[in-house]
C-alpha cells in the first residue's frame, strides 16, 4: 500500500517541475518541504533509516551541486531540489539517480530543441495558436526547466527508495 509520506513525496516533486516549465524557478518551499517530511518520516517511521548514508548524500549532492551553480552550469533551484531528492534516496541509489536525471534530461533538451524549432518554421507557426509560441517553455530558449528530468529521476525511484520500506 502506497502511504501518504510517499504520495506527499511524489506531489512535491510534481509542484518542483511544474513551477519550473511555468516560471523557470523552483520555490525554496518545495525543497524544504521534502526535508521536512523525510525528517518526520524518518524519526517518527517504525523502521530505521541510515542517516549517515541520506545525509551524505544530501550533503555531497549540495556540494557538488554549489561547484555547478558557480560555474553557471545548473540553477540554484536546481541544487537545493537535487539535494533534497538525494536526501531521501541515500548514498546506495545515489549512482542510479543520477543516471536517470542524464537521461531524463537528455530527452528533455530533444524535446524542447524540437519544439522550439518546429515553433520558428513559418509553415508550423500559421497553423499554431500564437499563445503555443509564446508559452515561456517554448518562447525562452536560453533555459530548461530541469526540474522536469530531476523530479522525473525522483518519481522513477519512488518504490525503491529506502524510507518506503519505513513507512
């Protein structure tokens, strides 16, 4: 049985990428909300959670995540959300997380690329309403709303995450 901390878990994530195709911005709200509700779950849960393994990882994905942020390579919403996610997959599923955002991401620049560029064809862009084109996931081409490949990694993970075996 799926129980609430899981499906609290999922909505937010879902709230993370939606803000962020919307708006290009993930609200801090929603990063500390995930701690929150892996803090409570983990304390108050029957079962025992590694906390070293979730903190570390945590931690290491923050601070790597900092590196990224400095350099322009990934957005300050972007670090703290993956954080946050990586808090509750713990250290053991670190590896396949990651692997899922690159190749949640990877289809997302495709996506978009596409998109974009079937927007500008002058046959393509007669027949579209003008509000598709001027959809802020179409219209702005400098950023990805990575939250999208970040939260998707998250949900791909929802079963195997150590805290649902807790909870």
């Amino acid at each position: 049985m799926i129980s609430a901390v899981l499906v609290a878990y999922a909505v937010l994530l879902v709230v993370a990428a939606a803000f962020d195709v919307w708006r290009f911005e993930i609200p801090n709200t929603v990063s500390i909300a995930l701690i929150v509700l892996f803090l409570g779950a983990g304390l108050l849960g029957p079962g025992a959670i590694d906390w070293l393994s979730h903190g570390g990882a945590a931690i290491l994905v923050f601070a790597i995540g900092l590196v990224m942020f400095r350099f322009g390579i990934a957005g300050g919403g972007d670090v703290k959300l993956m954080a946050a996610i990586a808090l509750w997959v713990g250290l053991p599923l670190l590896p396949l997380y990651f692997v899922g955002v690159a190749l949640l991401g990877g289809l997302l620049c495709l996506v978009l690329l596409t998109l974009r560029a079937l927007v500008r064809m002058p046959v393509l862009a007669r027949c579209l309403p003008s509000r598709v084109a001027s959809l802020p996931i179409i219209a702005n081409r400098k950023y990805v709303p990575y939250a999208v490949a970040i939260a998707g990694a998250g949900l791909l993970l929802v079963r195997s995450l150590p805290i649902s075996s807790t909870v």
